[in-house]
C-alpha cells in the first residue's frame, strides 16, 4: 500500500490523496509532528533530505515533491486515464499545467503563508505583490477555462487536481465572483475524490 | 525544427537550450524584446498567455513553462538516455529532482532577481530569507552529490541540467567551497552542451 508522510490533510500532501481517490488506489496516512520533531528524526530525513512533507513511499520508491509525487503516480496508474500517455499530442499541455501549477502558481501564492514574524508594512507588500502575479496567472487561466470545463481539452486530469489544490491559497486574488476559475473551482471541489480527501 | 522563444541566452530558456544541445535535436532561437511589447502580442500570447519566456514550439504543440518543456523533451527522446522510462525503478527520483529544481529550488532562488523597486532593509530581509531556504536545500543536495556525481545514481539525465541551470542564481548561498554541490557545477559547467548553449 502506498505510505503518505505529511502534518494535516491540508499541507501539500491534499493533492496525493485526492489523487490517490480518483485513481482508487489505497493507501495510508502517517501524519508527523513537527514541534515533536518528527520531521528531522534520522529515518524520516533519509526519505526526505528537507525534512518537508508531502513524502511518498510505494514499495522501495521513495519520492518528495508534490508535482513529482502527482506525475509519478498518474503516469504509473496510467490506464485510470489521468495522465495523457507518453505518445499523446496533449502530453507536452500537462507536463506544462502540471509544473506551472507548482512552479509558477504556487511558488507565488505559498508566499501568503510567510507572514509570521511580519510586520504590517511587509505583509501589505507582500499581498501586493502576489496579487500583481495572480494577476497574470489568473488572465491566461480564465482564458482557457472560458473555453473548456478543464485544462487538458479531453477532459478531467491530474493537472486539475494539482491546479486545483494551489487556487485556495490566494483565491481573494485568483477566484474572481463569477468568472471561469470560480466556476471550475466549484465543480472540483464536489468531486467525491476530493470531499473524501478532505483537500478543502 | 524545434522553435525557442526567450529574451536571451541566460534566461530559464538556457536549461531548454542545454539540453537540445545535449538530446543533439535542432533548434532555432526567436529572441524577443520585452520593451518592445514583443511579449504581449496577440501571436505570442496564443503560445504562452502570461506573455512570459521561454516557450517552445514543436510541430503543432506550443509548451510553456521550463520545467515541462525539459521534462517533455527528455521524454520524447526518451532513446538519447537524459530521461529513465516509465517503468525504470529511477523515474520516480528523476521527477522529483525536476520538480524540485523549479518547484522549489528556483522559486526561492528567483528572489535573488527582485531587488528592483526595493529599499537596501528589504533587499536584506530577502536575502537573509533566501539564505535560509537555500541551507535546507544545500545540506539536502550535498547529501545526495557526495555519493554520486549526478542526482541519479545511473548518471548524467535532464534533472541535472534543471539543477544546474537553477543554482548560480543564488551561488554565494548554495555552492561552497569544497562542497560537493561546487565540484558538480564545475563538472557540468565544462560539458561541452552546456558551453555551446551558453548556459554560464
């Protein structure tokens, strides 16, 4: 069975298990306790060198990174049609929607969660600036979502549920009343897959 | 042909660049100009709607973001060797250093380029922030780089060319003298794709 390593149903591990409920394959929650330093114990660092969550354990694979954790998966329980395969002229669009919504997306909102030890001005020009930048993301992403229920045109895949779990974090600045993103939030969030994952 | 548009040799399309270079695949460069408004033109923004760089165009397919575009390349060459197959016991580690080297890696180092704008006290705080982060990730790297010359243990594979790209943007924080992280770069740097693409 594979093995998730993460600190709450909502850390960046949400995205694994609701992938691992669409795929309906099972799986086991280990939750860790950083304060009791869980995440820096000698076993756990030699899964995950960072001492971070999400960590994966499928047989004697282990991985980190929630986008690899997702492509790995996808791609292994491929017949589940989650991923396009190898040879499909969608492939190149989800690796694309795949690694932005990590690398871009979140990359930028994950920064709304950095206002510990703060102040007032440097909170305010951090929401500044992540707002600037969802600014953009959220034009191109209504662009397509204005055209198609998903990102990939054939349909449900991976790179919405990746997509999806990054969107809540600054949706003051991404999920604009009425537009294609709100819609296409509302949808995913009441795929059983992910109401059981607990992702929101 | 494989078609690159970028702004120049240096930015993130230098790891696409590299490894064509690598992959021996021909390309050809289409270098806009920002200033211009080269970026936001009706014609580019259908290949990459947040009117960013690089995009590839292969055939019909337009791809954006750097990480998808390597991961996709390495994939349809899959017979140059630079990406394991689908059912090689590396592939897992393979996507989870890809992902990494943009997802996490880049995204902290990337700050290290928004100093515009910023009084002398911010630039500090970022820099102290982007120390931080970076130490993580070194002692994780150098773990890893101390038993083998490359991430994955069977050699020379595109997440190595994501890495490399990645960490002269924050070498003061990453590469050590002596360290196992400065021999690889060293190592890398002198591959004859990477001199010919002009990565460094």
């Amino acid at each position: 069975m594979i093995q998730i390593y993460c600190m709450a149903h909502q850390d960046r591990s949400d995205r694994v298990r609701w992938l691992l409920e669409e795929l309906q394959v099972p799986y086991q929650d280990h939750f860790l306790n950083r304060t009791n330093g869980e995440l820096k114990t000698e076993s756990y660092l030699k899964l995950n060198p960072m001492g971070r969550v999400p960590t994966v354990v499928d047989g004697d694979t282990a991985i980190f990174e929630s986008g690899g954790i997702c492509l790995y998966l996808a791609d292994k329980y491929q017949s589940k049609g989650l991923a396009p395969s190898l040879d499909s002229l969608e492939r190149a669009e989800y690796l694309q929607w795949m690694v932005f919504s990590v690398a871009s997306l979140e990359c930028v909102v994950a920064r709304m969660f950095t206002f510990q030890d703060k102040t007032q001005s440097q909170i305010e020009s951090i929401k500044l600036e992540v707002e600037a930048q969802c600014k953009i993301m959220k034009v191109a992403l209504n662009k397509v979502l204005e055209k198609q229920p998903y990102l990939l045109k054939s349909g449900f895949s991976a790179a919405d549920i990746m997509m999806a779990a990054v969107i809540p974090g600054a949706a003051d600045y991404l999920m604009e009343p009425g537009s294609a993103i709100e819609k296409y939030m509302k949808n995913l969030m009441a795929r059983p897959a992910a109401v059981k994952a607990q992702v929101f």
